[in-house]
C-alpha cells in the first residue's frame, strides 16, 4: 500500500488463513511485496509471523485465500479453470526460486560448507560443478569465510553457520529470500556479523522478508516494517512511522519492551 | 582447616609441584596381580584345550580346506550376502513406505513386517520350499480373469531360490525397522530445508537424509549381517549344501562330530572377525563430519569426498 506503483509486486499474499487443527493462526492477511523490497515483519512470540512465512514458500500449507509469487500461485495451478493440487514435484520446482535461511541454520552436517553450497545448484539447477564452485566461493568471499570451505558445519561458531546459510540460499540465485528468525538462535555478540550481511543484501536489492525481533535491523534496513499479533497484521508502513511514532495499542505495548 | 593450609602453603618447590605436568600414575599392584591371574587362566584353558585328544585337532586341520567345506563356505556366504543385499534394498522400500502419508502403502508395510517378523525363519524357509504342495503352478494371471503365463512351482523354486527368497524378505522385516528408525533419527529440520530448496523427496532422502542416518543405521546392521551368517545354517534343512550342512555330511561318514564342527565354528568366527572390522570402517567414515579436526588431520581424503 505504501509502495503502490505501477510495478507488480513479486509477492501477492490476499486474505491468507491458516488453522493447526482447532487454532487459528493465520486470519487474513493481505500483503504485496515489491521486487527489491525489504520487508520486516515484528510481533510477539505466537502472533503468527514465522507461520506467515513459511506458507509462502509452503512449507505450511494455507486453508483459504491464496498467496502467489512471481506471477506463480503458490502450491496450485489452474487447470481447465478449476484449482488443482499441484503434486509435490511441482511444488518442489517452484520453490527454487525462493531462498530461505532458518532460525537454527539447518546445514548439511555430513557435508562441507562448500558442498552445503553447491548441493541445490548442481543437483536441482543443473549448474557445472565448476561454475557451481566459483559462485559458492564468491558468495563465501561476501559473506566472509572464505577459508572455511572445506570445514564441516559442527566446527564453526552460530554465527558462522547463519553466514554459510546465507550464503547457501542465495547461491541458488533466489528472486526472494526469507529469513526466519535469522539471529534468534545465536549469542548476543554474533548477532551482529549476521545482521551486518544480511544489510549488505538489502542495500544490494534483493527482495526480502525477514521475521526478526532485531528493532534496530528493522529501523535501518528496512524499506516496510510489519506488526503482526493474534493472526492479523496490525500495523505497517514505513519504520520510522511504525517503529518511531506506533499507533496501535499492542504496537506501542510491544515496542516499549525494547526501549 | 588442614585442607586449607595444605593447599595455601604447599611444601618447599611451590607452584612447580602442582603443575599437572609433573603428575605420574602411581603403580598399580592389585591391577598388576589381577592381570597375571587371568592370564594364567586363560593360558592354563588354552593349554587343557589344545591338549585334550577328544577336540581332534588334527582332524580339524585336515578338513579345515577340504574341498566340501569350502564349497560349503562359499553357500553360506553367497547366500548372505544376496540375502542381505536384497534384504537392505527390500526393506529400504518398506520403511519409506511406513513412513509414507499413503495410507495403502502404509498399511502393506506394516502386514509385511507383522508377517515376516513374527513367524520363524525356520518355519517361513520350509514354507518356500515345499511352495509347491500349495500352489503346483506358478502363474500371472488377471485376478478372477484368464491365466497369461504360467511355471511348474518346481521349477522355480528351488532350494537355492527358496533359501534366498526366505532369507531375503524375513532380512527386509528387520531391516525395514532398522532403516525407519535411522531416518526418524535425523532433525526434522533436514528434511525441511531439503524441501525449501525445491528438492525432491527421492534426491532430499538420497543426498540428505539417508547420508545422515547411516549413523544409527550401520551398527545395527552389523548386527543383522551376523546374525544372517548364522542364520544360514538353517538352510541345511531345505538341502542346501551351506558350512554347516557340509561339516554334517562330513561327521556323517566319519562321525568326528566335534572337530567337524570346530572347523565350522572356526569360520564362522573368522567371517564375523572380518565382518566387524569392515563395520568400524564404515561406522568412521559416516561419523567423519563429527571429528572436530577432520580438516586437519586428512585435508586430501576431504577434498577428494567434496566430489559430487
């Protein structure tokens, strides 16, 4: 809404509802990402923020509304207009234009950062392996570690995974990436490292969505700032208006805890 | 109080004598008589054993390469190892399956190995050899429809296939639960990641999740392959000419039972030996990611497994 013009938006979430048995988590969530946004979502613990980010690529799979990314709706396709299934292959292919970095990093244990890097390049985009290589030691290069390529994950600090994490979604070259709470598994004095890299990206303008519950990340690098409780989005617009001057009760509430 | 002092005021030499690298082991008596004990024993044992006429070990010794127990060597082995190949494969399918969200495939997976675990390998081998009592022809057919092709039973099964096929599914029941529980051993979010990065289930268990649960999956089946050399020996009653049933067919003629069946028990101990080193080889090679120095200690063995 506030970055209405005349671009479509890469993102497309309308009337989104997400229920785990009897609760529900989702109520209706509408939003629109632009191409080279950077879009924060803050909220309590529960308010359905992380849920919201994972229907986007489906790992969760939503009960009504829809959310379609790069013209694509997101686990369906019209066929003979109606609304079908899309079988789990047809998923998995529209997936990998979305990258996505987890709250606990979730590397290959049993592979080396650099084959952690390459594995979806070469495997699932049919890059060479020497190609597949060049870029993963770029990437490795911008995220700064690029004398870690042959270390195996357990041998590096939290924030060192998150960076390889990093690294590794973006190496699939995604037109989106989602952080799920990208520094909330980490010790406070690693914390920065990660948030320094993933500013980098921003200003780089790649499109991100990014569940955090780093204010300060939110304020500088963000271009939308979202409040999410209870399964609705309660606030949103530009950080120093959402962040600087809250309007909303439960956006004020949750804001002074961090002040 | 005297702690305090002690430890306050050490004696003349201060922080050099508690410095741990000047520490010795003190000499351990009892642990030195304990030992010359036990090796008496064993020795004393070893020596009643080798000397006692009625263990035959010449016997032994002229029949440990006779040419029937060889050919009985290589029954039991072969059968082993086909059995265990086909009993991996088998049951690899029929923990995906279980583990599967469909409910038909779920379902069989769980009548397989309902049915082969809980009936007697002995009385399931039997089964498939005398095949042909229950069914005389073997046939495709359309279910209720007309027959296509058809075999003699005994044609095709013989002790041979019967053996393999009897050995085979009841190895797939056990391993079936060895692999599922593997594969539920890996953090979910393995999986997880696998499929955000729009992998396929098949490449996600292949490249990802299988790799990792090796770990628990590998000393188990160590287990199991010894267990299978063993049962081999069951075969003997479909008349397969396994390392048992051959130093039977031995003792028979000559009735030299105990030393006939020393030489068996000498290679069945042998395989297994080999067998449980071949298994701490594989179990470092799957635990490799672990060692904190692994890049360190062998920097060309790693570059050479990041070849895809």
């Amino acid at each position: 809404m506030t970055t209405a013009n005349s671009q479509t938006p890469l993102v497309e979430a309308r009337n989104v509802h997400k229920s785990f048995d009897q609760l529900e988590v989702l109520k209706g969530i509408d939003l629109d990402v632009m191409p080279g946004e950077v879009v924060v979502i803050l909220g309590p613990s529960g308010s359905g923020k992380s849920t919201f980010l994972r229907c986007i690529n489906h790992l969760e799979a939503i009960q009504k509304g829809y959310i379609q990314v790069d013209g694509e709706q997101i686990g369906y396709a019209l066929r003979k207009g109606r609304l079908e299934k899309l079988s789990a292959n047809g998923i998995a292919r529209q997936r990998r234009k979305i990258g996505m970095v987890f709250q606990q990093f979730n590397l290959y244990p049993h592979m080396t950062v650099l084959q952690n890097i390459i594995e979806a390049p070469i495997g699932i985009h049919g890059e060479s392996r020497q190609e597949a290589i060049a870029n993963a030691m770029r990437l490795l290069e911008r995220v700064g570690l690029s004398e870690k390529a042959q270390s195996y994950p357990r041998q590096l600090s939290g924030g060192q995974q998150q960076r390889v994490a990093i690294a590794r979604a973006l190496a699939i070259r995604p037109k989106l990436m989602l952080f799920d709470e990208p520094t909330s598994a980490l010790d406070p004095e690693l914390v920065g490292e990660v948030l320094a890299t993933m500013r980098d990206l921003a200003r780089q303008g790649l499109t991100m969505i990014v569940v955090t519950h780093e204010i300060g990340f939110a304020r500088e690098a963000a271009d939308r700032v979202i409040f999410m409780d209870g399964g609705h989005i309660v606030e949103m617009g530009k950080p120093e208006d959402v962040i600087g001057n809250p309007q909303h009760p439960r956006t004020q509430a949750f804001l002074s805890r961090f002040l | 109080m005297s702690d305090r002092t002690a430890s306050n005021a050490p004696p003349s030499g201060g922080a050099d004598f508690r410095d741990v690298a000047t520490a010795h082991t003190p000499f351990r008596t009892g642990r030195l008589v304990l030992w010359l004990v036990i090796i008496l024993v064993v020795a004393d044992f070893a020596w009643i054993v080798a000397n006692n006429e009625n263990f035959g070990w010449p016997v032994v010794a002229h029949y440990f390469f006779d040419p029937v127990v060889m050919s009985g060597l290589t029954v039991s082995l072969g059968l082993t190892v086909v059995g265990m190949l086909l009993g991996i494969a088998f049951g690899l399918i029929i923990a995906i399956a279980r583990m599967s969200n469909d409910r038909l495939a779920r379902s069989f997976a769980s009548l397989f190995i309902w049915f082969f675990r809980g009936t007697p390998l002995l009385v399931q081998l039997i089964f498939w050899y005398n095949m042909s009592t229950l069914f005389p022809q073997l046939s495709i057919a359309i279910p209720f429809g007309p027959t296509l092709v058809s075999w003699e039973t005994n044609s095709v099964i013989t002790p041979m296939t019967a053996a393999i096929v009897g050995l085979a599914l009841n190895e797939a029941a056990y391993m079936a639960e060895i692999i599922r529980g593997g594969l539920l051993s890996v953090d979910r979010g393995q999986s997880e990641t696998a499929e955000a990065f729009g992998m396929t289930r098949a490449r996600a268990l292949w490249r990802i999740i299988i790799p990792q649960a090796m770990r628990s999956i590998v000393p188990p089946t160590g287990n199991q392959l010894i267990s299978m050399i063993k049962a081999t020996s069951l075969v003997s009653v479909i008349a397969m000419a396994d390392l048992l049933y051959s130093v039977q067919s031995i003792y028979n003629r000559t009735f030299e039972i105990i030393p006939m069946l020393l030489v068996a028990v000498i290679w069945y101990l042998m395989i297994t030996t080999v067998l449980n080193i071949g298994q701490s080889y594989i179990e470092a090679y799957y635990g490799r990611s672990d060692r904190r120095n692994a890049t360190v200690a062998k920097p060309a063995a790693v570059t050479e497994e990041a070849s895809h």
